[in-house]
C-alpha cells in the first residue's frame, strides 16, 4: 500500500504551471516536525522538508488560498520523478502526489478540498 498522510506548514508560496490543455499543477513545500527526548531529558526538534505535487481542480485551490506558512493536512502517495538536468544528467526524486488537502487553523478545524468539488 502507497499511502502518506502529513500535517505541517507550507514552507514556500506554491508555484503553479498551466499545461497546453488548460490542467493545473502546483507544487509546494511541506515543513513536518518532531520533537524527541534526549538522553538527558531535554527535548530536541527536527524538521523534515516533503515536496508535494497537487493536480488539477485542487491545484487551482491551493494556487488561490495557499500561501507560505499555512498549516494543511494532506493525504497522498509517493511517486518517483526523473527529469534531464542542465548537465545532461537523469535526476530523480520522490514527491508526495496528493490527492486530499484540509486547511487547519489553530483550533485544529478542519475543511475539506477534493477534485470532486462544483468548482
């Protein structure tokens, strides 16, 4: 089963491409964190940076009410990306797709965005 589920905050204001047939893609940065104890009891935090890769109806929402620092819940899977680099060498990395995205305020309200939305 491939299947990721995260809650962070936006690192980075989304960056949006518009494909020849009209589709949406957004990308963005997603920041998650832990906090663990230590040997001698102190607490340490660490952050762990995710790339996510939102398509079409939910990528023209995240491009007009996501921005840099907001909390989400998301809901996805990984996949592998590959892409010639200016070397002429393959690259790869792994992106979180995601197919569910809920806004979280600070009282850990939730709202819903999916591809089925009216518009």
């Amino acid at each position: 089963m491939n299947s990721v589920t995260l809650l962070g905050n936006v690192g980075m204001t989304p960056a949006v491409k518009t494909f020849s047939n009209g589709k949406k893609m957004a990308i963005l940065n997603l920041a998650t964190g832990e906090r663990k104890k230590d040997a001698e009891g102190r607490y340490t935090k660490s952050a762990f940076w995710h790339k996510l890769v939102v398509w079409g109806k939910t990528a023209e929402l995240v491009e007009h009410y996501v921005g840099k620092g907001q909390r989400l819940y998301v809901e996805g899977k990984l996949v592998q990306h590959s892409w010639k680099a200016k070397t002429g060498n393959t690259r790869k990395d792994v992106r979180i797709e995601v197919n569910r995205i809920h806004f979280v305020n600070k009282k850990a309200k939730t709202e819903e965005m999916t591809d089925d939305l009216p518009f």
